[in-house]
C-alpha cells in the first residue's frame, strides 16, 4: 500500500569519479538494473559507460563502454534493458558526422 516502499539498496560505481553523472538514466528488468554515468572518462573525457547490477542485493556485475567510445559521446545518457539485452545511446558519437549519434546493443 501506500507508504509501504523501503529502502533495500543504494547503487554506486565501485570505480565512480568527480563529475561522472552516475545515475542520470536508469533501467530495471525483474531483478538487473542498470545505470548511466554518461560523463565517464574511460574511453576519453565524458565518453560514458553503463553499470550493470543484478540479483536480490543488485550487486555491480559488469560496467558497459563502447568499444569505440571515444571523448564527449555521453555513451549511457539513454538506455533500455531486457531479460537479454542492454541498448544504450551515445547521442554525441561523430562516426557520421558531428554529434550524428549512435545506439549500442549487448546481449
């Protein structure tokens, strides 16, 4: 009923950093979440990445990067996930022209 909601869990990147804006697009499907943090720098400055967490405890499983991430895509801003499947957005990706965007899907 109302008001009956409980806090079971907080999510945070295990290697999360200054400005990675971690949380600002989040999926869920049965028991796998997953999160954006499309200013990540792994792939070069506000590449982005996705985590994914799973499980009763949402335990972080794996972290998602585009293969040819590269600075300033937002890889994660947008993303969706099924039972088999993570799609994610990179809206600023360049592979056809400046900021044409791309989407990424892993199963």
């Amino acid at each position: 009923g109302a008001g009956a909601y409980m806090q079971v869990s907080k999510l945070v990147a295990r290697d999360g950093a200054t400005h990675d804006q971690f949380g600002r697009a989040v999926a869920i499907s049965n028991d796998t979440v997953v999160v954006g943090a499309y200013a990540d720098d792994d792939k070069g400055s506000n590449s982005g990445s996705v985590y994914v967490f799973q499980g009763s405890l949402y335990n972080q499983t794996t972290k998602l990067v585009a293969q040819d991430g590269a600075a300033h895509d937002s890889f994660g801003l947008a993303l969706a996930v099924t039972d088999s499947m993570v799609v994610v957005g990179a809206y600023r990706d360049d592979d056809k022209g400046d900021n044409s965007g791309s989407v990424y899907v892993f199963e």
